[in-house]
C-alpha cells in the first residue's frame, strides 16, 4: 500500500500501521479524531474511495482542514469539537455509523512547535497550553490552584516523584510574580530537579502533567472509547496510538473489558455475570502495536507510541457509566 506524505510535510507516528489496521474499503466512512494536520486522514483518502470526517479542538487545524478539503471533492469534512463528543458530532453531520476511527493521543508536532502555544519547555512564550481556544490555562492553572492540587496533578499525570518539592516553589515563586511564561516555570523546575543522566529535561514531566490537566485529556479519552463503541459498525475497525503509560492503560483496559479479555470486578460490570453486556469489541491484536526500528530510530517521539485495534462486534454499545 502506497501512502502519500501529509500536505504539511510532517508524517504522522505509524501511519502505515494505523492504516493497514482500519483497512479501508471503497465507500467507507471513517473518522479521525484528532485531526491535526490531517495526515491519518490523507493516508486513509488515498488508500480507498472513502470518506473521511476529521475531528479537532485546534482552530489551526479546523482552518488548515478547511484548505485541505478542496483536494479531495467533497469525500473529506472537517468538524471542530472534541473527539470525546464525536458520536454527537457525526449525529449532527447525518452520520449514524461509521468503518473505522483513528485516534493519536496527545499533543501535536505543530502545537509544539509553536511557540505562542505554550507546550513546549523548550521555546520562551505564554503558558497557555489548551488545544482550542477556551477554557483556563496552564497558567490559571499554577497561579490559582491549592498547592496539594498541583503537586497531585505533577505526580498523576506526570509520574514526577519531585511533585512536592515542584508544587511548593510553584507556590512559593508565585506570591513574589505570577508564573505566566513557559520559561519562568522551567527555571523554577529546574531550581529542583536535576538533569537525569539520560538527558530528559527536568521539566518534561511537569510540562505533560499540566497539558493533560489542563485539556482534561484522560476524560477526553474515555468519553473518545465511548463515543467510538457507539458509532462503530459491526465489522469497523477502532485504531488508537497513545504516547503515555496513562493513555494506554486506560486505552488497554477498555479494549480488553469490552472484549470480555478481562472478567468482572469493574465497575461497569454487574455481579451477574448472566446480566453482563455481550463483548462489544473483539481484539484484532491482544498486545500493542509498536513502531518498526527504523521510524523509531527517526523519529524520537514515535519511541514510546503503542497501537491497539480493536474491531466492533455486532452486539449493542454497552451502557454509558460516566454520569455515574
């Protein structure tokens, strides 16, 4: 299978694996979640007659699908919103059930590369940090939080064992300055952490904790499964890489309890095994999917992706335990 570059030169983590997972056929529907700069769904137009609607938060990226969409006539629409709200989305486009849906967790090559966009420890600029264009950002975020609620978030989400200690000078540095610039917040982390001998930067994980906080990422992911169990044809295809040992757990345990792989003791599940929902998904791969050497060799952010699939049965979408 022959899969062309993305129109703005950055290829997508897997793209080829991602594609031969959804398998695209003429006259199929399939969703990208998160659309970026629309390289999964370049790759799945020009694999197959299909239709592709792309999902994104990112109004750089509604505005660049936008443009994109005149190469294809018409077989490729681009929605803002939240992937989390995708079964809404499609709803509202006409759209009851789809072939195939595709989700690359995480943040984007070009949001990083932004300096405006505040997500990245290595360019000075506004500690921002929100995908789209609402909501409180990083900055509100360590400026008005109690100091337990940032160090919990910093050791969570980011796995940084010198939460505390990293909460505290937060603290502390705001009652002199608010904390509003990127490179404020990694002067203040570097004031506590040293560089490890593998050369991460010592605000890695503080910076990634704050981005799933602040784009409530781990929700979005759950709402994301649910969303796609529910639009999902019998037979479609769900394809996600994740980055983050928090993102594939989570992506991981739903797969493996909606496929019946795990048994009861979830929350989800009743203690009747006889009233319990019918497996909605049957795994295509039981474990994760990584790169080939040689992307990973290439590309250091395709080191730690993991791909699993998952393929939708025909038996209904089980119940919506959120509100719970």
């Amino acid at each position: 299978m022959t899969i062309a570059n993305s129109e703005s030169g950055h290829i997508p983590v897997m793209m080829q694996e991602v594609v031969a997972a959804l398998n695209p056929r003429d006259g199929g529907i399939y969703v990208d979640g998160t659309f970026g700069r629309g390289g999964y769904s370049q790759a799945i137009l020009e694999a197959a007659a299909t239709q592709v609607f792309g999902i994104d938060r990112d109004p750089a990226a509604i505005t660049f699908g936008a443009e994109l969409s005149d190469k294809y006539d018409g077989r490729l629409t681009v929605l803002e919103g939240c992937f989390g709200d995708m079964a809404s989305l499609m709803a509202e486009a006409g759209v009851a059930r789809v072939d195939g849906v595709t989700l690359d967790l995480g943040v984007s090559s070009p949001q990083i590369d932004d300096p405006v966009r505040g997500f990245s420890f290595r360019f000075d600029g506004p500690l921002d940090m929100r995908m789209g264009g609402d909501g409180p950002t990083a900055a509100d975020f360590v400026n008005q939080a109690p100091e337990e609620e940032i160090a919990d978030v910093i050791y969570h989400y980011g796995e940084e064992r010198y939460a505390r200690k990293i909460a505290r000078a937060i603290v502390a540095a705001r009652a002199e300055d608010p904390i509003l610039s990127t490179t404020r917040l990694v002067e203040i982390i570097h004031g506590i952490v040293r560089r490890s001998k593998d050369g991460i930067d010592p605000a890695t994980r503080t910076f990634m904790a704050l981005r799933i906080q602040v784009n409530d990422e781990l929700g979005e992911l759950e709402r994301g499964l649910i969303g796609a169990e529910k639009i999902l044809a019998p037979g479609g295809r769900l394809a996600v890489v994740s980055f983050h040992s928090l993102e594939d757990r989570k992506v991981k345990s739903f797969l493996h309890e909606h496929s019946g792989a795990i048994g009861r003791g979830s929350r989800h599940l009743p203690d009747n095994p006889d009233t319990a929902p019918l497996p909605s998904f049957q795994l295509v791969k039981r474990g994760a999917i990584k790169p080939q050497k040689d992307e990973a060799a290439q590309n250091p952010r395709a080191r730690s992706a993991r791909l699993r699939v998952a393929e939708r049965s025909d038996a209904p979408a089980w119940p919506d335990t959120l509100g719970e």
